[in-house]
C-alpha cells in the first residue's frame, strides 16, 4: 500500500491542533487557545518557583523547575511555529511535491522512509504521553502517603489564586492537570517527530540521488542526456533548499533545547539521586526516571538528526564521484565536478547557528548536566 505522505497522520493531527499546519480551518483560534492555555500555567509555575526559592528543602524547587522549564520549552517552540508559517508552508509543500514527482522506483524509497519516521513518530509520541502517566502516579501516591494535616499537593507545583483544600476543586484541579500535561507532552513528542520526518523525507532524496548516479554507471556514455544531467542538479538544489529550511524552521528551537534540557535533565538527575535508598523516595523515583527518560531522549532525537543528515550529505559527493564519471563528456564531467564541490558543503542543522548538532553535543549536555547535579548535591 503506498503512502502518500511522510508525515505521519498522528503529527499532521498535533499540528492541527496548534493551528499551525498549513490549510487548518480556524486555525487563528486554535493558536491563541493553545498558546494562551500554556502562559496561564505557566504564570501559576512560575509563581511557585518564586514562592519557594528560598525554602531549604531544595527537591521541591527542583521538581516545580524541571516541570516548568520543560513547559517553557514547548511554549516557545509553538510561538516560534506559529510565526514561521509560510515557511512551515514551503516545507510541506516540498513534501508534497516530492510524492507527486516521484516515478515507482523512487516510491520504493520513500514508503520505506514514510514507514520508518511513522514508526518513530507514534513510539516517541506515546513515550512522552506514558511519562506523564508515571509522574501523575508519583505525585498522587506522594500525596498518599502524607499525613492528613499536610497540604494537598498537586501533579504540577502551582500557586494559584485559590484555595484547593475543598475535595471537589482539588479532584477538578488534578484532573484539569493531568489531561493539560498529557496534551502538552503529546504535543512536545509531535514536534519532535516532526524534525524526525522532515530530516528523514530529506535523506529519502539523498538515497533516491545515490541511486540515479548508480544507475548512470550502468549507461554508456551516448546513453547519459544532458536532461539527466540536469534532472540530477535540479534535485540537488532542492535537497540543499530543504535543508535549508529545516535549518531556519528549528535552528533557534535547538538553542533553547540546548540550554533547557541541560537544566531539565539536571534538576531530574539531582532528584533521582537524592531519592534512591531514602524512605519515601520510591515515590520521587516513579515520578522523575522516566521523565528524565523522555528528556534525555529529547536531547538525543535533536542531536542524532543533525549528525544523521549531515552524513547523508556527504554520501552525494561520494556517489558521484564513484560513478563512471570519466566515460561521459567534458560537458558532463563539468556538471559533476561541480556537484562534487557543492557536496562537500555539508548539510547541518545548528544549535542558533552557533554549533552544529552532533552526538558530540549530546554527549555534552549529559557531562554539563551530571557537573551541575554533583553540584547541587554537596550543596543539599
């Protein structure tokens, strides 16, 4: 059965749901909900992150912060969407494109690329969804646990504007929570799979390119056109032009990746290791393990695709120059050597322009972060 599309049905919903995917009836109003429902929540997390700075018991600070600045993240992630629409528009278009050009080799290739990012995409969607399950059941068997006189503590630290001791505001603030999280995560575990199927569509016309210039070694030269020539160039430029855009759609969202799951996996890290052989610190552990699971994971996705496509690139340069290249014509050979020049300008994604996104900027992140939680920790 043939895709036609990348994208998998599950993120082009999410989209939907933001109002940012091109053709979204209404979809003004879908962005200033969603939006607007995160900076509320966001002003009650951040309202107890100031309450209780100064409290001694560090943990619960940490565990109000790792929440807070994970929601911080994909509030700006969807600003950022929604103010680069028309280039959001110019990517889907190109995807959409691709499918309607391709001949039934090419489809070949890109059903199997469409598969494999739909496979990562429900996986990474459903893990971000189970984790806010597992810190749902933390935080209720925390609550369990405590004596009857102590405050009633909720799945995400707030300080709102009202008093939640009555049963029914409590159990309606709970369940208000849980299903915002839920959509929340979702939403963090749609855009990532999004990056995923956007980088994985690009390296499907890397593989398709490789496969067109092996192809030429089995022509002779009269065989070799000067429109497959051309075709070739023209599907060059459009993957340089598609990573491109990738690039200016989540150069920026990386930065604050960069520097957000640093703090995240840090305040997790530093609330596993203060609970591990502590009474009541199984608790703590359901919470935080497989949050910082799914963080740690995030932080993987974004550096693994920069360093996945940017491999991919320079695999064109070497098809190209593997191809039987000194049988064609000056003419040709002048086309390719030009290609081979332009491959070796490699396709990236950045952090802000800043750095390239590698395994080695993940390896980075774990280091930064494991620094500040033997940090904290002599501190607590």
């Amino acid at each position: 059965m043939e895709l036609m599309t990348t994208v998998s049905p599950s993120v082009e919903y999410g989209l939907r749901a933001i109002g940012v995917w091109p053709g979204t009836p209404c979809a003004i109003l879908f962005e200033v909900f969603s939006i607007s429902s995160m900076v509320v929540f966001q002003i009650f997390q951040y309202r107890y992150a100031i309450v209780n700075f100064g409290q001694e018991d560090l943990s619960l600070l940490m565990d109000a912060l790792s929440v807070t600045f994970a929601y911080t993240l994909l509030l700006i992630k969807m600003i950022i969407f929604a103010f680069n629409a028309r280039l959001l528009n110019d990517i889907i278009i190109r995807v959409v494109k691709d499918w309607e050009e391709c001949d039934i080799l090419d489809k070949s290739t890109m059903n199997r690329m469409a598969y494999t990012s739909r496979r990562f995409s429900n996986i990474i969607i459903f893990s971000h969804t189970i984790s806010v399950f597992f810190y749902a059941t933390g935080a209720l068997l925390k609550q369990k646990g405590n004596n009857q006189t102590d405050p009633r503590e909720l799945i995400v630290k707030m300080e709102l504007p009202f008093e939640v001791e009555s049963t029914p505001i409590y159990v309606t603030v709970l369940i208000t929570q849980f299903l915002h999280q839920s959509s929340a995560a979702a939403m963090v575990g749609v855009l990532n799979s999004f990056l995923i199927t956007l980088v994985l569509h690009a390296c499907g016309q890397i593989d398709i390119m490789r496969q067109k210039f092996s192809e030429i070694n089995e022509k002779k030269e009269r065989d070799v056109t000067k429109d497959i020539m051309k075709t070739l160039i023209v599907r060059h430029q459009r993957i340089i032009s598609f990573s491109k855009n990738i690039e200016a759609l989540f150069s920026n969202i990386a930065l604050i990746q960069f520097v957000s799951n640093t703090l995240v996996i840090c305040c997790l890290g530093f609330l596993i290791v203060i609970s591990i052989g502590v009474p009541g610190g199984s608790m703590m552990l359901i919470k935080s393990v497989f949050f910082y699971f799914v963080m740690s994971l995030e932080a993987f996705i974004y550096c693994f695709v920069g360093e996945y496509l940017s491999t991919k690139g320079e695999m064109i340069g070497d098809a190209v120059y593997e191809s039987n290249w000194y049988e064609l014509n000056p003419s040709q050979n002048r086309d390719i050597l030009l290609m081979i020049i332009r491959s070796q300008k490699h396709l990236r994604l950045t952090i802000g322009k800043v750095a390239n996104l590698s395994l080695k900027q993940f390896a980075d992140i774990v280091k930064a972060s494991a620094s500040y939680v033997s940090v904290l920790h002599a501190m607590y």
